[in-house]
C-alpha cells in the first residue's frame, strides 16, 4: 500500500514539484523517466509519487479526476513493471491502483534507490510498436523541481558522488542470502 492516502497527493491542491507529478495518461516514456528520476532523489527528499488519471493544469490536479478505464488498469500495471527493466541498475516502484472519485487511479510510490545512479532509455518503446526508430541511448534523468531532465555533466558528477558516498556498511547486497547471515 502506497503510504500516503490519494486524498493527500489530490485534495491538498499542491502544485507539482520534485515530490508530485501528475500525468493524465499513460505515457510510458515519460513515466519512466520520471521513476528514473524519482530513483536518482537529486534533491535528497526520498523520492516521489506518481499518480496516472489525472490531468493538471499549471501544475494543479484538475479535480475531479479524469481517471483510467477499468480494462487499462492491468494492462498498465503490466507495461510499467516491463518498462522499468529496462531502468539500469534495475529498479521497480511500488504500483497501488486506488479508487477516489468513482474513478481508478494508478499511483506509484517511487523511493530513492540505494544502487544508483539509474538510467532509462530515451524510448522505452519497442521498434515495431512505436513504428518509428527508436531511440536505445540510455540517460540518466534527474527532477530537480517540477520537471524530468536529463542529468548534465555536472549534475551527473553530483549523481555519482551521491551513489558512490554511502558507506559500505550500509549499503545493501542483493546477492546476500540468509546463509551469508548463518
């Protein structure tokens, strides 16, 4: 369960910033690059939340909310767990399908990672759905205010540093079993 309540992200009439984005609909591009992002925490504010279904305007969720036909909700769950493979160093956000409203909602609760920095493609989409070329050169992506960016020589630096400044104690080993613990 994501833990903050929807009423809280909608209701508190909160501008989009480093720790909200709103999108309208399914984008995935974008949405993976704002998970990227989210991941990266530039900001050191632990991340963010992503709510689908809703539209703003200069920033502002326009309420009610528009909302996702019932038929999309697995289908973007779906699309969103295989385009974060994609995500390097692998990453996957918490996804919570939410009623408010009488509509549905996919909200994504995305922590700062801990095996960064992340990068995505500049087009999660496959060549033949899309129709066109696409675009495989991985970026890092960052969200310094309101909006995803690609990171910049400078702001890639501070990245690594970041990723590469936390102490080896208390950095977590995925390959670690409980054997290692034993």
């Amino acid at each position: 369960m994501i833990p903050v309540k929807i009423e809280t992200l909608l209701e508190g009439r909160k501008v989009e910033q480093n720790r909200i984005e709103y999108k309208e609909g399914f984008n995935p591009s974008d949405i993976v690059h704002t998970i990227c992002a989210y991941a990266n925490d530039i900001a050191g504010v632990d991340g963010g939340y992503l709510v689908i279904g809703v539209k703003a305007e200069n920033g502002i969720p326009v309420l009610p909310p528009l909302g996702l036909q019932n038929e999309q909700l697995d289908d973007i769950q779906l699309k969103i767990f295989q385009y974060c493979n994609k995500i390097e160093p692998r990453y996957i956000p918490k996804i919570d399908v939410v009623e408010y409203s009488g509509v549905h909602l996919v909200c994504l609760k995305c922590a700062a990672g801990d095996a960064g920095p992340y990068q995505a493609p500049v087009d999660v989409y496959s060549k033949k759905q899309s129709g066109k070329e696409q675009n495989r050169t991985m970026k890092y992506w960052i969200r310094p205010a309101s909006l995803t960016t690609e990171a910049k020589q400078s702001e890639l630096a501070e990245l690594f540093e970041k990723f590469t400044s936390i102490p080896f104690v208390d950095r977590i080993n995925s390959r670690a079993s409980m054997e290692h613990i034993r």
